[in-house]
C-alpha cells in the first residue's frame, strides 16, 4: 500500500453539548442543523529507487488528492463536499432520536514509475502509472437534540397562574413573561473545556515522528447537574416552584474531569424533567423553553388531553351528629363549591398524571386520616372533649382534573353539651362533695355533744 498513515477524525460538531447523567452516561447533544468539522491527512510512501543491471526503476508522485468527503449517518449519506484538509460540513437531521455520525474521506493518489534501459543501441524509457484509492473514517454517536416541551396551564382561585412544562430530556428553564422578568430552571448548569485528545499532534514520515502542539483545539460545553437545584427568578416575589418531576439518576462525578472545580451533585439527583410553578403572571403567548443545546428552544406543543386543567374551591363542613357523655360522632362533608357535587377523594375518573407521583387528597382530623365515600361523607368518632378542625389536603392538579383547592371547617364538642351529660355532672359533682357533707353534719354534731347548750342560738 502507497498511503500511509492515513486518517479521517471529526474535530467537533456544533452546536453541541455533552451532558453528564450519570458516570458511564454521558451523550453528545447535538442540534437538528449543525456543522461537523473534520481532519483528514496521510502520507504517500513512494518505493526505494532500484537498479538491477542494464535496468534501473524510479518512482515519482504524479499527483494526490482527498477527492471528496462525505457525512453518512447510520451508513447513508446526507451530506457531502469536496476534498479538504479541514472539511465541514452542514447537515440536517429530521424525526431522529439518536444516531451514529461517520466522517468518511477518500484519498485518491497517482504514481508514476519509470523504467529505463540502457541498451546497445541506446536507453529506452517505459512509464507506467499505479493508482490507489483509500477510504478512511471516524464515528461518532450523538443524540438529535430536538426539543419539544408540553405545557399545562391551572388557574387558581385568587387568579394565581399554575404552568407546568414536562420534556423527557434535560433541558434549561422557562420564561414567562415576554420582559423575561420572571424565569424558572432546573438542575441543569453549564461549563465549557477544551477536548485535551488535541492539545498534541503527531507529525510523521518515512523515518521519524514527533508531536507538535496543535493549532486548534475544539471547546466544548458541558450540561451537569448541579447542587444549587431548580431555582425561580426573582428570587423573593417571584414564582414559587410547586413540583419537579424526573428520572433518579446516580451521581456523575466521576465523569468530570479532575481539573474541573463545578457544585456537582455528589449523590443521587432526579433529572427535573419536568417543573411546576405558581406564579401571579404568566403570558402564554411569551413563553419561551430553553434547551441545553446552544440556539435550540423548544416548539410549544399541544398535549393529546389539551393544556387546560381546571382548579376549583372545595367547600368542607363538619358537625355533630350523634354524642353522649363519652363520645361524639362526625359528620364530614366535602363538594365541590361551585356545582355542589360531592369530592370523592378515591376517584380514579379524575386521575390524569402529568408527572411525578399523585396522591388522592384527604382529610385530617383529630389525628386522623379519613377519605370520603361516593356522598362526599366521611364519619369520625371522638372521645376527647375539645374543639376539632378538619383540614382538606387536596391531590396536586398536576394529578387530577378537575383539582381543588384547600378548606377547613371547625366543630366543638364537650360532653355538656347534651342533658345526659349536665345530669352526669350534677351527679359526679355531688358524689364527690358527700366525705365533706358527712364530715360537716359530724361535726356539727359533736359539737352540740360537747359544747354549750346555746352555741348555736347566741346572738353575735
């Protein structure tokens, strides 16, 4: 073989940015349109002249050339250009997820080889041409970075705005208002290093080599996940994060290079994929989702259910419903305020999942947990004499639809509050009162046994 050494390497793909999931998970981000940049070089090893006789044979380098480059992925062509040293190349990938990008050169050269001869009647000269063509290449695998986020929108009573934003990659944050005043992110943060595999080339030729530093150095970013966690802006009178949801990953660490100084997590950490914020503003048409990739924000898509979920009052009464003079029972009621319909709190019919993990609702009272029944009715029994406040702690409308908000109600019981209980009182208060009555009367008596006659008529 005439080419030596010969070599394709992809220098960097851009847009791009390589995320740390966890260590041994680390994929190259890489935007739908983008540039892949490239290094390609050989070297042609032209045969030792040699002479044998009257004969002698020489070779030369007639000419050479990388004829063409081409960008496959997963082994078809989807760009291509002319043959460089440096080549780049623009691409656009649609409706993939993931891929394996080749960087593919062919180098084409062309020798020439000289016979002559020398003769009695003079040197006869012979030329002959070999040609060879090589193809050299280098792989990359990447993920297609194309973002699309699906927003939920909840109203609350007090016209607070609730927005919750699921993308099942990681992504950066949100904004909500058009001025970009009021913003929520995730755990992920950045930071940007260089690919240290180019600090030093190898020069070499058909004796020697050597390494030189390079010319170019590719810098990439890096997404991780950070310390500080998700984060809403302004900071005091700003949005109020109510959920995050993802996937529990491991810390990647380990994937981090040892001369970078970052707030990674140093534990296990889940990827925020999704975020949910209370806020007093929102404008919907402003909305914008930023992704970990540079220049690729995410399209706003309409969820297959819609975006809307609704966000009603609760309306919760308790009272008394039976009691005597050791215990009361009662009656908890929960409806919907605005129809009346009772809140069945097991009720899978009004169970749609956004993210994360749902939970029923219930209501608390007295130290105790009770659900209500297909009435919207729950009985309690309590045996304590004191004021009770029941507490209805709603499912998240990030898990139901229709939601509610929260509602408590108050009811007193003491058992004097009923005759049974007044007469018990009378009768335990005189029980309690007869040693003193005994020992009055007894006294008085011994008193008239042992004293004046008069004690008791004399006039003071």
């Amino acid at each position: 073989m005439f080419i030596q050494d010969a070599h394709a390497t992809v220098f960097a793909v851009q847009p791009s940015t390589r995320g740390h999931l966890e260590s041994g998970d680390t994929p190259l981000y890489i935007a739908p349109n983008g540039t892949i940049r490239g290094f390609v070089d050989y070297r042609v090893r032209l045969p030792n002249e040699s002479s044998s006789g009257n004969r002698t044979v020489e070779w030369s380098l007639a000419e050479h050339e990388i004829k063409e480059v081409r960008l496959q992925k997963d082994g078809e062509t989807i760009a291509r250009t002319e043959g460089s040293h440096t080549p780049a190349l623009d691409y656009r990938i649609d409706d993939d997820w993931s891929a394996t990008l080749s960087l593919e050169a062919e180098i084409h050269i062309r020798l020439k080889k000289t016979i002559q001869t020398d003769g009695i009647n003079g040197t006869s000269v012979d030329v002959v041409y070999r040609e060879e063509t090589r193809n050299v290449s280098d792989s990359v695998d990447v993920e297609i970075y194309d973002l699309s986020a699906y927003p939920y929108y909840a109203e609350y009573p007090n016209d607070d705005a609730g927005v919750a934003i699921f993308q099942s990659r990681p992504w950066q944050g949100y904004t909500l208002t058009d001025e970009g005043n009021a913003s929520v992110r995730g755990v992920w943060r950045f930071y940007t290093a260089r690919n240290t595999n180019w600090d030093t080339l190898v020069r070499s030729n058909r004796t020697d080599s050597a390494e030189v530093e390079s010319d170019a150095i590719p810098v990439y970013v890096h997404a991780y996940p950070s310390r500080i966690g998700p984060r809403a802006e302004p900071v005091r009178d700003g949005p109020e994060i109510i959920d995050t949801w993802g996937t529990e990953r491991s810390s990647p660490l380990e994937s981090i290079g040892e001369n970078v100084t970052i707030e990674v997590v140093n534990q296990s950490y889940e990827t925020t994929y999704g975020v949910a914020v209370r806020t007093e503003n929102v404008d919907r048409e402003a909305l914008h989702v930023a992704g970990i990739v540079r220049g690729v924000n995410a399209s706003i898509a309409e969820p297959d259910a819609g975006s809307e979920r609704q966000l009603r009052r609760s309306n919760l009464s308790v009272e008394v419903l039976q009691q005597n003079q050791s215990q009361a029972r009662l009656r908890i009621e929960l409806r919907d305020n605005e129809t009346g319909a009772p809140i069945i709190l097991n009720d899978d019919t009004r169970r749609y999942l956004i993210g994360g993990s749902a939970r029923n609702g219930s209501i608390t009272i007295a130290d105790q947990e009770v659900e209500t029944n297909a009435s919207g009715v729950a009985i309690v029994t309590i045996t304590e004499p004191g004021i009770y406040t029941a507490r209805y702690h709603p499912g998240s409308w990030l898990g139901h639809n229709p939601a509610y908000v929260s509602d408590t109600a108050t009811a007193r019981w003491h058992p004097l509050g009923t005759i049974n209980g007044w007469f018990d009182l009378v009768f335990e208060a005189g029980w309690q009162f007869i040693p003193f009555f005994v020992m009055f009367y007894a006294g008085r008596r011994l008193l008239r046994m042992l004293g004046p006659a008069d004690i008791f008529q004399r006039n003071p």
